[in-house]
C-alpha cells in the first residue's frame, strides 16, 4: 500500500519548484548515512516521474537501470517542506 498523495498549497508548489530545479548532479556518500527513502512522484503539465528521495538530499529516478543521482540544497527546509519527520 503506498502512501497517500498529498496536494500542495500553490506558495507550497513555488518553493517545491525553487529547490527541485536548483538539484545538481551528485554522487551518494559511501559511508553517510542516507536514511529511509521515499517514493517521490513529480507530476508537470507534460508528463513526470517517480523519483528516490533520501532525507540526506539526494534523489534519483525510479528505475530498474542505472540513474543519475542528484541532491537538492538545504535538505533540512525541503525535507521541512515535504512534511518530513525523523520517524519516516
């Protein structure tokens, strides 16, 4: 069962845009702790996707094949933003 979709005020969606378009290219830390993932679905006007989103920052498309890994900057506010909390 996967976890319920929830709707963004449009000040919401404004900063959501401001941090997932600010994402740079990354490689993940071998030896940081990433915490729990989560699935991330990322719906525009022309199409989307399901993304991997660590609490660390770092994001990469759902895919069964190889996918390039990217991190947002100041986590902690976009984490904030997603309604994150440590027991995720």
């Amino acid at each position: 069962m996967g976890a319920p979709d929830t709707s963004l005020t449009p000040a919401e969606i404004t900063a959501f845009e401001i941090y997932w378009s600010a994402k740079r290219r990354a490689v993940l830390p071998a030896r940081q702790v990433l915490g729990n993932p989560i699935r991330l679905g990322v719906r525009r006007e022309r199409g989307g996707a399901l993304w991997v989103y660590y609490p660390a920052g770092y994001a990469r498309i759902l895919s069964m094949g190889a996918t390039p890994v990217y991190q947002v900057p100041e986590p902690t506010s976009f984490n904030k933003l997603l309604v994150w909390t440590d027991s995720q």
